[in-house]
C-alpha cells in the first residue's frame, strides 16, 4: 500500500510539472554525453597506457639484446687475437720466419704482451659479469688496445723477418727451418726427425726463445707420428 502512494505521489507530481521534463531531457542527455566521452577517454587512456608498457618492455628486451651482443663481439675479437697470436706460440717454423714476434727486447713485442695481460686479466670467467656496464666499457677498452697492439707487432715482424739479424744469425735460422721441416716431415724416419729436431733447438739457441708450447706441440706430433713399441723405446731412452 505504502508502494502505490509514492507511485501515485509521484505521477501526480510529473503531472503537475510536466513542463520540466523539457529542460530537464536535455541536462540529463548532456549528462549521458558527458559520461561516455568519459568513459571513452577512460578506454582510450588504458590502450594508451597498455602501448607504452609494450614500448617498454620491447625497449628493455632491444637493449639487453643489444648489450649482449656487444659481449659476443668484444669476447669474439678477444678469441681471434689470441688465436692468431697462438698459431706464433705454436709453431715453430712460423716464428723462425717471423723471430721478432717472441723477441721481448722489441718494444712493440713487451707492448702486444703487456696489452694481452691486460685484457686477459679483465676477461671474467663468467661472461655475466660484463653486462656491468662499467666492467664491460674496461674489457672492450683493453681488448682494443689488445688487438691494435698485437697489429703493430706482427706488422714489425712481417716487415722485418729475420734482416734484424747478423749474418750468423740468419744462417742458424735458415738452418733451423730446414731441419724443422725435415722434424715435421710423415716421410722421414723416426731417427732423423729426432736428430733433425735436437739440431733445430741447437740452432736456435741464444737467438730465439721458443715458446714452451711450441716445443710442446712439435714434440707431441712427433712423439704420435711413432709406432707404440718405438715411441715405448724412446720413452725410455
């Protein structure tokens, strides 16, 4: 009963103001406007907002990309120096061409050596450790130092071979590199790569410091080339 007299309370009072509903139809409606241009900035702003998380999000994955890559390239550029300068380090008919890349009293040489400590030294163990960019800006610097170092020298000893040398030097080297070839050579039998490789050393002594690991290598490829009971015999020999 209560119900029907607001109803009716309220119909009356329409029914004498009728002439509100005008006025009042178009506050409303602007109302209604003025709530969806709300509601679509509202949607607008969320899809502007969701783009500028993606851009982001991409930002950080493009720029630890991009890092990452440049930790490949400065450990990339560190490998190929040390190979180039291992394949003096191992060989020793390469460094009897080219004596001054092991000759510590040329400066370039102290320099590529001083220079690839250095970037051996700043190279981590984990290359995690170099997405510290301050870490990273140090290893690229000394890996470039590395490089423009090692250039120089293998320039010095490319330009120089052995003309450095006196006229007995040059002898004892050119010796060396025949009895070194003759030391590598499948052809020649087990004595004479044995005598030919002792005479070598014996040539070269007081001219040129032969690394540890190129007599190390030459040793080991003669010591394979021997048929087991042979190389048992000069084992014990």
């Amino acid at each position: 009963m209560a119900t029907l007299a607001i109803v009716s309370e309220v119909l009356e009072f329409v029914g004498s103001y009728w002439w509100l509903v005008f006025p009042l139809g178009g506050i409303v409606g602007g109302w209604i406007k003025g709530a969806e241009a709300w509601s679509d900035r509202r949607r607008k702003d969320r899809i502007r907002i969701l783009e500028l998380e993606r851009e982001k999000r991409d930002h950080v994955t493009q720029a630890a990309q991009s890092q990452q890559e440049d930790i490949d390239r400065v450990l990339a550029k560190h490998d190929e120096i040390d190979g180039r300068w291992f394949h003096y380090e191992m060989d020793i008919a390469t460094i009897i061409d080219f004596p001054v890349m092991v000759d510590m009293r040329e400066p370039a040489v102290r320099a590529f050596h001083e220079a690839k400590a250095e970037a051996d030294d700043l190279r981590p163990s984990n290359p995690e450790l170099l997405k510290d960019p301050r870490r990273l800006a140090d290893y690229r610097a000394a890996v470039n130092a590395y490089a423009v170092a090692f250039e120089a020298a293998e320039r010095e000893a490319r330009r120089r071979r052995i003309s450095g040398y006196s006229d007995v030097e040059r002898g004892a080297l050119t010796r060396a590199r025949k009895l070194i070839a003759l030391a590598e050579d499948p052809g020649a039998t087990q004595a004479e790569r044995q005598m030919a490789y002792r005479r070598a050393i014996d040539e070269l002594q007081g001219i040129v410091v032969l690394p540890s690991r190129a007599t190390t290598a030459l040793e080991s490829r003669i010591a394979v080339a021997l048929p087991s009971a042979e190389r048992r015999e000069t084992d014990t020999a």
